[in-house]
C-alpha cells in the first residue's frame, strides 16, 4: 500500500488528466464531429500527464510540458509525413526513440517527458497516410497539452517540495555546528547527514542533474558537502575534531602549540556564510577569501617548523594541523560551487582549473561535454538510449510488415513495460499480459453488450478514465493495463464502428509488443546497471592510482615542481560514468542486496583523491627539496596505495588478484616536521583507511595469483 500521501498526489493527477482528455475528447468528437483533433486530444494529457511522470509542482510540470509541446509538434509533423512507407517510419522511429530516451542526460524533468514525446510520433507514423489532416493532429495536440498545463496550474496543484538548496544549507549548518563546538555527534550522525543529500534521497524535480553552470555548481557543492561531512566523521573517530574544536574555542590564534590559528575561525564563518546564502538564493559578494587564509596558514606552518626547536610544535598538533587544511578546502571548494550554483554566469578561471572548467565554458561546450561523455558503451544512459530505440524501431517494423490493426499498441507496450534489466521487463510483461487477457475479456463483453450505442460509451469513458488512472497506478501494472484496455476500446468505440475484435486486436498487439520488449531486453545489456557498476567503479579506482603516485611524485620531485602535476580529467570523466551508473543501479529492485559492496564509498574516496590531486600541489608544493629518505618512503607508499587501488579494480571485475600488501610507514618524525610530508601522510593514511574498508565489502574473489593485466578503458 502506497503512503497516503503518494495517494492523493496520484488521485489528484487522475482527476487532472480525465478533466483535460475529457473535455478536448467530448468537444471534438460531439461538437465539431472532428475524430482525429478528438484523438490528438484525448491522448496528449494521457501521453505528458500519465504516461510521462514529469516530477515537481504544478507549475513545474506545467512549465516543461509547454516547453515539450513545441517538440511534441515537431514529432507528429515529423511521423506524419514519414508514415508513407514502413521503412521511412521504422528509420524515423529508430533515430527518434534514441533522441528522446538519451534526452535523459539532460536531467529528470526532460527524462520524465520523453516517453510522452515518444507516443506523439507513434500515434503519427501509422498508416493512413494523410498529410492534410496534419493541422487537425498539431491542432488536437495543442488543444490536449495546453489544456493539460492549465490544469496542473489551477486544478488541485500540486505545492513544491522542499529544494536541494535547503537540504544542502541544512548540511552545511551542521558541518559549521559541529566545527564551531555548537553540538556534537556521533561519526555515524555525521554521515547519515551526508547520505540525505544523495541524489537518490533527493525528490527527481530538484535533483541537480542536467548540463548548465548553475546545475553543475549545485552538484559539485552536493559533492564537497558529503566529502567535507565525511572528514569530519574521520576526525570525530581518530579523537582529532574535538581537539581541534577545543583550540578553536580557546582562541590561542597562532601559539605553536595549538593546530587552528587563524583558519578554523575562517571555515567556521564561511560555512554559516554560505548556509545563509543557499537560503535566500543570493551569493555573498565579494573574492574568495579562502584562497588568502590557507596561504596565511601553510606560511605560519612554515615559520613554525623553521623557527627555534622549541617552538617546534609536536606530531599531534601537526596532524591537527594538516586535518584542517583538508577541513579548509573541502569549505573553499563548497563556497566557490555554491558561489556558481546561485549566479550561474561565466566567470574568469578558478582554481583548480580541471575542476572548475564549466564556470568559463560556454552553454555549447556545457552540452557538447555532457553528450560526448556520454557517447560511450560504458554510460548507462547510452545503453538505456540504444536499448528503447532498437525495440521500437522492430515494434515498427514488425507492425508494419503485418498490417497489424492498431498497431501502435505494439509500440506502446514496448515504451511501458521496457526496463532497464531484463528481470523487471520479464515481471512488467508477466503482469501487464495477464491484466491486459482480463481487461479484453471486459472490454469484449462491454462492446457486445453496448454495440453501436455511442452514448453508452460516451457515459461511461469520463469514469472509465477516473478509475483507470487512479486505481492503475495504485494497485500495479496488471490493473493499470487492464483498465487502459477499457479506457481505449471505450473511446475508439465512439470515434469508428468498434466490436469484441477490438479487444482481440489489443491482446495480439500488446503480447507482441511484450515479446520484442523482452528480446531486446535479453540482447541488450541485460544486467542493466548491475554490471555496468562494477565496470565503471573498476575503471574509476584503475584511474585513482596513477593520480596518487603522480600527486607524490610531484610534491617530492628534486628539484621541486621539475615533475608534471597528474591529469586529472580522465578520472573526473571516469568518476561522472560511475556516478550514473551508481544512480541507475539504485534504482533498480534488490540493488542494495548485491554482494554488500559499498560504491558510494568508492565515489567518496575518488574524490577524496581528485580532491588531494588538485589541492596538495597547489598549497603544499614545497620551496626546498624534502629529504630524500622521506621522499622514497612517501613514495613507497604510494606504490602501495596505488597497488590496492589496482587490486580493488580487479576485484570489481571478478578477477584474481594480489595479496594485499601493508603499506610502509610514510612519515616519521625523526626529520624534519615539513607541512609537505605530514599533509601527504595525513591524505595517504586517510585513502589506506576508506581503501580497506571498501575491500572489506567487495564480493570475495580467489587471492594469491597475480591479476593479468587491467582492462582497457
């Protein structure tokens, strides 16, 4: 049983969705006696207000169905003037199904409508072919969506739900807490705070998904949110935040022996800062003042370590120290994406560049990213894309090359009941065959029964349509197909002579449709995002290697800056798949029952290490040459990091793989206390911890035998 909540919303939808078909319906068929403007009408609401769950407000959804409505006439125009032969339809249903469908890398609300979209051009590219009542179906159409958007604006609307830009001010409000000693919570209170601003936990309308400045700053601060709540939760377990908390509160400034001086009174201001801004929706003006404090701070760490011995301060304080300059820049990164997120504008280059390469890109070059990047066998949204098309465009064909009466019930079957794995399609089809053989029996006996009495069916369709878009979606498939059977031979009753072999004609079209449903289902990436998972994660941690030990290798070259800082991009591109794949993999039924892996702890330290790969060069690059002892040990190191990440990819990917290795000690404190060597060790010991405890929730794979080589990207 659905909550009641979730009833009313889909209550209120059905009484939307009848009112606008009904009326556009009626008027057609009754008053102009025009059969096509009446069947334009009656299924633009069912296309955008039922099939195409656009989510949001009311205004929200009334806003990109009139947006949707311009494509929705391209695409009527487009099948109309197709539907001349079998073949020219079959090619346009194959490149627009996959237009549509990949429109899904533009976020939920254009992802929502493109089912809806999809049926305008199947409802044209059926025979007859009649070009000259194109403008009755553009006009139906029209008459049906603008009708539909007047509804969701006035009729019951729907209020809007809270936005992530006060899930996110909500976190930031406890980070700032929690650091300012304002309260206290427990590691796991502290994660559970970041695991609300998930993408999943997030209502689809506000989620910030799609390709634009503003979304992508939005993102990002979502993502330097989590990763600065994350740290936190670290540092409460090691026993280092209250300390720092404690020398925060005792506002020693800069005394050698306490670890925040000047900076914790800067990320504690700046959180609260930013908290404020996301609630009412305006940036604070003003530079990135960040950038100057963790410059002030990494100069006073200098001084202190070079100054007298006594001064010196000791090991702890120096962990403290390097724990808060990662605290820092997680703050500085949030800042700067929020500063984004709520202004949206081009702006000059921020560092780190690779990170924030779309504040300077142009909206073009935003889009042309998005969908290169995502023109890849390795995105799920290509897969899902190549997989809807295809089943359409043999839905088509075969429709086509059988003269099947109706058949583009053949095409509305494929575009409901396809899934993303070919279990759920399986289990769709199982339902919606047995409610569709139940709704003909129905149906069957309604058209005997009534014959050619079109105003029994007139009576009847208003509170056939009611019960059927309210209790379809209530009760499950097998009721909503049934009902529908009721729904349409009603209303094809009143537009043609009809009889029982309407409802014959629907069960042969919707067991074929379910059929190739199910074959392209079976031969197109069948495991849906099951399997794509482990390949992206696999291909994400091959990527996070390199970065460490190039990250190292820069940071303790000789002479200093003589190595190239590591790209960082192919793990960022790398790090996006696997964030779609993670997405779409929550989604789908017993996706939390598999194998026990934690991938969004691997999307966590991924970022921790594209997070070190940009900020450790920038503030820790160091004037002199490091000793080269402690060089080799912190290389040494990252070897092994580096090896458990390669080892971790291949357990992804259900190879054999090395034993583990423990890692050698990186720092010591037997030489000199530089900022450059405990902020790496302090980064280095922070991924050895999150790397272990990802490996403990991998699915086990034999041990001992070398792995053969890393897959090719």
């Amino acid at each position: 049983m659905k909550p009641t909540a979730e009833r009313s919303l889909i209550l209120h939808r059905s009484v939307r969705v009848t009112l606008a078909a009904s009326v556009g319906f009626y008027t057609f068929v009754y008053g102009l006696d025009e059969p096509v403007l009446a069947l334009y009408a009656l299924f633009a609401p069912i296309s955008l207000g039922l099939l195409s769950p656009i989510p949001g407000s009311g205004r929200q959804r009334a806003e990109v169905m009139l947006k949707a409505l311009p494509v929705g006439l391209l695409l009527v125009a487009l099948g109309t003037v197709l539907a001349v032969r079998t073949w020219a339809a079959v090619l346009g249903m194959l490149v627009v199904g996959f237009c549509l469908a990949f429109a899904a890398i533009a976020g939920p609300r254009p992802a929502a409508a493109a089912p809806g979209l999809q049926l305008f051009y199947i409802l044209a590219c059926f025979p007859p072919y009649e070009p000259e009542t194109l403008w009755l179906r553009l006009a139906g159409l029209t008459f049906g969506v603008v009708l539909l958007a007047l509804c969701e604006l006035f009729l019951l609307p729907q209020p809007a739900g809270p936005t992530y830009r006060t899930a996110l001010a909500d976190a930031l409000v406890t980070a700032g807490d929690v650091i300012a000693g304002r309260t206290v919570l427990s590691p796991e209170a502290l994660r559970e705070a970041g695991a609300r601003l998930r993408l999943s936990d997030i209502p689809p309308a506000e989620r910030p998904a799609g390709p634009g400045r503003a979304v992508r700053g939005l993102a990002q601060a979502g993502a330097a949110a989590r990763r600065l709540l994350e740290q936190l939760a670290r540092l409460t377990e090691t026993g280092e935040l209250p300390a720092l908390v404690r020398e925060g509160a005792g506002g020693a400034g800069g005394h050698p022996a306490t670890a925040t001086g000047p900076l914790l009174p800067q990320v504690m201001s700046l959180c609260d800062e930013t908290a404020a801004a996301l609630r009412t929706g305006r940036a604070a003006p003003g530079p990135q003042r960040m950038d100057r404090a963790i410059d002030d701070f990494q100069r006073m760490r200098v001084r202190q370590v070079t100054g007298a011995a006594d001064r010196v301060p000791p090991v702890p304080v120096l962990r403290r120290q390097a724990a808060l300059l990662a605290v820092a820049e997680s703050t500085r990164i949030l800042e700067i994406s929020v500063r984004v997120a709520l202004d949206g504008r081009r702006t000059p280059p921020i560092e780190p560049r690779e990170l924030f390469w779309y504040t300077r890109a142009a909206t073009p070059r935003l889009w042309e990213r998005r969908i290169t990047g995502n023109m890849t066998l390795r995105s799920v949204q290509f897969q899902n894309a190549v997989r809807i098309a295809v089943a359409l465009a043999v839905a088509r064909l075969v429709a086509g090359s059988l003269d099947l009466t109706h058949g583009f019930w053949v095409l509305l079957t494929v575009l409901t009941l396809s899934r993303t794995t070919v279990g759920e399609t399986w289990g769709a089809i199982r339902q919606a065959v047995t409610g569709n053989l139940l709704g003909a029996v129905a149906a069957g006996a309604l058209l005997i029964g009534l014959g050619r009495h079109t105003d029994g069916y007139a009576a009847i369709l208003a509170l056939a349509m009611l019960i059927a878009f309210a209790l379809g979606p209530l009760l499950g498939i097998a009721w909503a197909q049934g009902l529908f059977t009721l729904v349409v031979a009603t209303a094809f009753a009143q537009i043609a002579p009809a009889s029982w072999q309407l409802a014959e004609a629907r069960i042969v079209d919707v067991m074929t449709g379910s059929a190739i449903g199910l074959l392209c289902g079976l031969l197109a990436w069948p495991a849906g995002a099951r399997r794509e998972v482990h390949r992206t994660m696999a291909g994400l941690l091959g990527e996070c290697g390199p970065l460490i030990k190039g990250t190292v290798d820069l940071l303790t070259a000789t002479p200093p800056g003589s190595v190239p800082a590591p790209p960082t991009l192919p793990a960022l591109h790398r790090l996006r798949l696997a964030e779609s794949a993670y997405a779409q993999f929550r989604s789908e039924p017993g996706s939390g029952a598999s194998a026990g892996a934690d991938w969004h702890a691997v999307l966590i330290t991924a970022s921790h290490i594209l997070l070190g790969a940009q900020w450790l060069p920038r503030f820790d690059l160091p004037t002199a040459a490091v000793p080269p002892d402690a060089g080799d040990r912190a290389r040494a190191g990252a070897r092994a990091l580096a090896g458990t990440t390669d080892r971790l990819a291949a357990l992804c990917r259900g190879r054999r793989s090395r034993p583990p290795a423990a890692p050698p000690p990186l720092w010591e404190p037997a030489g000199p206390p530089l900022p450059t060597l405990v902020d790496l060790d302090m980064w280095l010991r922070g991924l050895s911890h999150q790397l272990t405890r990802i490996e403990a929730g991998l699915p086990e794979a034999p041990r001992g035998t070398p792995t053969a080589g890393r897959d090719a990207p």
